[in-house]
C-alpha cells in the first residue's frame, strides 16, 4: 500500500508536485486515501505519464551540450594543447580519420531540491 502522502512526496522529488493531487485522485479507486497493488496496476498509465513527464520537464533547465574530445582541432586553436607531432602519442586528439567526437554529453544546473 502507498499512502497519498508517499505519492505527494515522490512528485515533490521528481520536481511534478503540480501533478500530485491529480494522480492520487486518478490512482486511488475507492477513495480510501491509500493506494493498493491492484489500483497502482491498473492506472499504471499514469505512473508512466508522470515519469515521462517528470524526465521532460529536466530539459528546460539544459544549458547546453558538451563535447569530449579534440575532432575538430579546437584545443589547439585556442592555444590549450600542442600541434600533433610525428609519432607522439596524443590523447586530445582523435585517432586518424575518426570524425565524430568520443562523447556528447548535456549540462544543466538541477533544481535545488533534487540535488
């Protein structure tokens, strides 16, 4: 069984609070205040729903995307590694002929509560 306050809770954590009230009213069936296996079963629509949404609403906090790796030279444009030698071993630098970047990665600043 999980209670309305357990469900509030996890909506707070997740950022979704302005969903609480609507999904404890859409998940508890027989208004007793709690939810039970068989209700959480059968509306687990909405649990998808709301981690759906929850996963969506991080996006709006996305600064940006980063990328790891020097594909394009860009270190050494801004003076931050050494042109590529004859027969030195450099890690900044993709190996020969690869032209796409070792990762590409987001950046955000989280909410404070979810941190």
């Amino acid at each position: 069984t999980i209670t309305m306050a357990e469900i509030k809770d996890m909506c707070r954590k997740h950022d979704i609070d302005i969903m609480a009230d609507v999904i404890c009213k859409y998940l508890d069936d027989d208004g007793s205040g709690k939810i039970n296996f068989d209700e959480f079963c059968a509306h687990y629509d909405m649990i998808q729903m709301a981690r759906k949404s929850a996963r969506l609403k991080q996006w709006h906090r996305t600064y940006g995307l980063g990328v790891a790796g020097n594909v394009a030279g860009h270190m050494e444009q801004a003076g931050e590694a050494d042109k590529k030698e004859e027969g030195v071993d450099d890690k900044t630098m993709p190996p020969e002929g690869q032209k796409t970047p070792a990762a590409i990665f987001t950046f955000y600043a989280p909410h404070p509560h979810s941190v």
